[in-house]
C-alpha cells in the first residue's frame, strides 16, 4: 500500500485512475483485460468491472490470482475484500458449466452435482434439458436445437458456459491466399492478422472456432475473416452491415484468394445468389413483411452446409440475428469489430452466442507498429448564436440535440479547418441531412448519402481516392466499410449522441497509413452549454481507452482561442 500509486479501489467496485501519474501506464496494462472507462473528468478516469469484462479476461487465460496481483502493485489504498471476491467469483463462474458432446449426444457438464439441479431450478435454463439431473450426476443431456438458448439463458444468470462440443466441418471448399493478387502485390497476413487467426482456431487449430477478434478500423479486419475461411477450407457465409460493405468484402476475396466469381455470391436486396461463399446484409436477414410476419430470407441459413459464418462488424448484430446464431451453435463462428461496445447493452449475448473475445490488438500498438497512422484528436467548442441559442432553451429535451448539432456557426469552423489543413485529403461527417445540404452549398463540396445510388457513391470516393476530390462531406453512410485509405483529416459536425461505437467508426476512416507518413487529425464540433458536451465526453470515453491524447479547444471569430484542457 502506497500514497504515491495511481489506482483508487473503491468498495462499489469503482475504480479511479490518475491519468497524470507515472506509473499510468502499468496501471492501464492491468486495467483493460478487466474494465471499462465510465467517465473522463480532467485527469481522474473512472473505471467499472462488468461480468463480461471479468469473462473474457478468464477465457483469454487470465486469472483471479494475477489479475488481483496486478491491481494490487498500483493501488494507493489495497484492495477492498468485496472487489476482491467479485473478481474471484466472476472469473471462478467461467468454465462451471461446460458443454460437451459424446456418442449418446449433448450434455451439460460441471463438477458439483448441485450446481446442475440449481441450473434445473431456471425454467429458461430447464426447458433446453433432455433430462433430469440425479443426485450423483454430474452431468445433464442437452437438446440439440436448445444448445445456444441454454448458453444464452445461463449467462444472463451470470454462470457463462464453456462451448466444448465442437462444430461441424461444413462444405468443403479448396481455397487458398494468392500469392501475388490482382494488383500485383504480394500477399501475406500482417502479424497481428495471424496472432488473431491462431487465438480464433486455438492451439491445435481444431477446438477453436467461436469468437471475436477486435481490431482497429483500418487494421484489416476483413483479412482475418479471409485467413480463416482459407485455413478451415469450408463453404462460408458472411454477414454485413450494408451493401457498400458486400462490394467490398467480395472484391477483397477475388483480389486476393484462389476463389473464383462463380464461388462467391452477393445475397442483398437486389441479389439472391448463395454460393460456396456468400456475402449478405444484416437487413436482407432481419427483413420481413409486417412486425408479426416472418423472416422469409432465414432460409439463407439452411440453404447451404455453411462451416463458418463471420459477422463483420458484430457489435452492430440485429437481435434477430441474435435469436438465428442461437440455432447455428454447431457451426464456427467469428465476430469482427473495432469495439466491442453496444449501445443496447447486450454484450452478454455476444459472448454467448457469437463467443469470447479471443483476440485484441491494442490501437496504440498498430500506432507504434506502423500499421495504422498516428492521429491527434480535438474537441472544438463552438458558440451556439442567440437565435439557435434561444431555440435551443425553448425547444422540449428530445428536440434539442438536434439543434446542438446542426449549430449554423459550425460552417464557420469547418471553412477554416479546410483552410489550416489545405491540400490534405478530408472527410466532413454529420448525422443530419439538412446540415450537411447546407455545408455542401455554402462550402461547394460533393455530398454523399445513403440515399444516392451506390454506383454514384462509388464514382465520389474514387475520385476522392485519386485526388480528384479534396474534401467530402459524409452522412452516416461513412461510418462502415468506407475505404477512403488516403483521407487525413475527418471533422465530426454532429453524431449520434454519445455512441462510442461510431466515434470508433469515425476515427478509424482515417487511421489507414499515409503514403507520406504524416499523422491524421481527428476534430469533433461540439456546441457550448449544451447536450453535445455531455455527449461528447461519452463519445471522447473510447479515445481515451485507446490511450490517445486529445484536446479540447474552444472556437471564435478569429479560430482556436486556446486549449480550454487537455485529456490523455
């Protein structure tokens, strides 16, 4: 115990961290396996364990002992005993119950007969049973078709299960990387790429096969999904957020492995075709024709002996999805995110039913190594103007985000951002059409929204891509699968309140690294004395988890007037 440490443990299991202190750094090492950053005032950063935080750390290898040892060295004060036993209890629940198949079927599995009956107690939990639990049993048959429910019912009571049972191979399919692609260049996995295609397969590259890898917008994440349907060599099915993010993920496969056009299928709204490896929508899957109606494109899911399903950006997962993936246990499933926050809180269900996060690659480590650019991030405070301002006062509470964000005096802002950052390829991203209208007459720069024809879309960030074009403005349509590899300055006029997900989303349009080497600059427009503050400290949590630095600033006539404070 040390006054001079950095950590406070407090007996709610919050944890406080003095962002200023040198020993920072350790303290964070120790920290991110295990918590979440809830809060960011000036230097002192709050911090909570949650189940899945304490979940995934266990399933990664991490245990109680070492993670308590860890935090020990860094707090000021000890340990309180209850934040101890939470750790203790959380990471001892994982692994009590395991699933496992043998000759006579499935069953649940666990050491101590009584926690088998106490699980028969949970008629959510009972009903997936084939049997009943006898005093000496150690173990209960499951029903097939009950495997994710029973998964999904027991981690919702806080008793995760380890999936043991093994998957089916599926459809063979020969496939491989080429070795030199479609452009000429060699093609080979980053390292990182690999750490993540091993962590997903596990040590013998057959008992693993459910999971999440968590890597940096901009890191190649399509590349691991790539990596692993080339080493299981099976028929794959592939989940999107878009149809934008469809084009892409099918170009990457003809452009770098062996698979032909014939081998790979586009199945959106204005394509059905399923072949060895198909590419569908998140919304061609949830589509139905009433709110009591069914699901007709489920059938995608039985159309084919699919051996993976990879679902890109999966924090973004629909909760019908969700009730789907529960049916596909049998098969391996892989999750690609940049974060794997939800807004809607069902992290439990991702780690149920979609698996651990097996892998992460720090985004200050893709930094350092070169793979993705450095990037200073500013929060601008902007003056609301007296008749906005008033508007604002007057307006009901669900009315006044929206005119925060389209504030009329972050023209003005934008126009010299453009200015100071002349000649570097930027990207302009707000969350509402009539502001990004309005910046796109008064500036004269291109817009791009969903609702323009993809073909057009694509024809803008080409250009964009070969210089053409010096600045874009974005809707929403840029927060997934944008490949804009040479933008270097994105200013954020307005987003969705304080969605880590998207600052993630934003930030990452421009972490590709830059042929001159240069940094990128990250800016989000913030109107003074309002939500947008409040919001944006939610948002600015996940750059500060990511370890980078940012600063806030405040705008007047003349530009920046000087940095109102500093967070790391």
């Amino acid at each position: 115990m040390s006054s001079s440490l950095p950590l406070w443990v407090q007996s709610d299991g919050t944890l406080l961290l003095d962002a200023r202190h040198p020993l920072c750094e350790e303290a964070l090492n120790a920290l991110r396996p295990i918590a979440e950053l809830t809060k960011r005032p000036g230097h002192l950063h709050t911090y909570r364990m949650t189940p899945v935080s304490l979940w995934n750390a266990a399933a990664n290898g991490e245990n109680a002992d070492s993670v308590v040892e860890k935090l020990r060295r860094v707090a000021r004060f000890g340990i309180p005993v209850s934040v101890e036993r939470e750790i203790r209890e959380r990471m001892g629940s994982f692994g009590r119950f395991r699933l496992r198949s043998g000759p006579e079927g499935l069953y649940l599995t666990s050491d101590v007969p009584d926690r088998l009956r106490m699980a028969f107690e949970w008629p959510d939990a009972a009903e997936c049973f084939d049997s009943s639990p006898e005093n000496s049993e150690i173990r209960v048959a499951v029903k097939p078709d009950r495997r994710g429910a029973l998964k999904s019912a027991l981690a919702a009571r806080g008793c995760p299960v380890v999936d043991e049972a093994g998957f089916r191979s599926g459809g063979s399919l020969a496939v491989g990387f080429k070795e030199i692609n479609a452009d000429g260049q060699s093609v080979s996995l980053r390292s990182y790429q690999r750490e993540a295609l091993d962590a997903f397969l596990g040590p013998d590259r057959n008992g693993g096969g459910s999971g999440v890898a968590v890597l940096p917008c901009g890191a190649g994440k399509t590349w691991v999904g790539m990596a692993a349907l080339a080493a299981l060599g099976c028929e794959t099915l592939i989940l999107t957020p878009n149809a934008m993010s469809v084009t892409q993920w099918i170009r990457e496969l003809l452009r770098n492995t062996t698979l032909g056009e014939e081998e790979v299928g586009e199945y959106t709204g204005s394509s059905k075709q399923v072949r060895p490896v198909t590419v569908a929508t998140y919304q061609v899957l949830t589509y139905r024709r009433s709110k009591t109606g069914g699901h007709p494109h489920w059938k995608l899911f039985e159309d084919r002996d699919w051996g993976l399903i990879i679902y890109d950006e999966v924090h973004l997962l629909p909760a019908p999805v969700f009730r789907m993936t529960a049916d596909l246990q049998a098969t391996r499933r892989l999750g690609l995110t940049a974060t794997l926050v939800r807004e809607d809180g069902r992290e439990t269900d991702v780690f149920a039913l979609i698996g651990p996060k097996r892998y992460e690659l720090a985004w200050k480590r893709g930094e350092r190594e070169g793979w993705i650019a450095e990037a200073a991030c500013h929060e601008i405070r902007v003056p609301l103007p007296e008749p906005a301002a008033r508007q604002y006062r007057e307006a009901p509470p669900r009315s006044r985000h929206r005119i925060a964000g389209e504030n009329p005096a972050k023209a003005e802002v934008v126009r010299g951002l453009l200015v100071r950052h002349a000649g570097m390829p930027t990207i302009v991203i707000g969350q509402y059409l009539n502001q990004l209208r309005r910046l796109a007459a008064e500036l004269g720069l291109p817009l791009v929204t969903g609702s323009m024809p993809q073909e057009e879309r694509k024809k803008l960030f080409d250009r964009f891509n070969r210089g053409e074009i010096g600045t874009l403005l974005v809707s929403k349509v840029a927060n997934f699968a944008v490949d804009l590899p040479d933008a270097a300055v994105a200013i954020q006029v307005s987003g969705s309140y304080g969605s880590r997900q998207e600052e993630a989303q934003r930030l990452g349009r421009v972490l590709r690294p830059k042929k001159s080497g240069s940094a990128a600059s990250f800016y989000t427009l913030v109107s003074e004395e309002t939500d947008e503050v409040e919001f944006s400290r939610n948002r600015g949590r996940f750059l500060v988890e990511q370890g980078y630095a940012y600063s806030v600033d405040v705008w007047e006539a003349a530009g920046v007037s000087g940095a109102e404070g500093a967070a790391t």
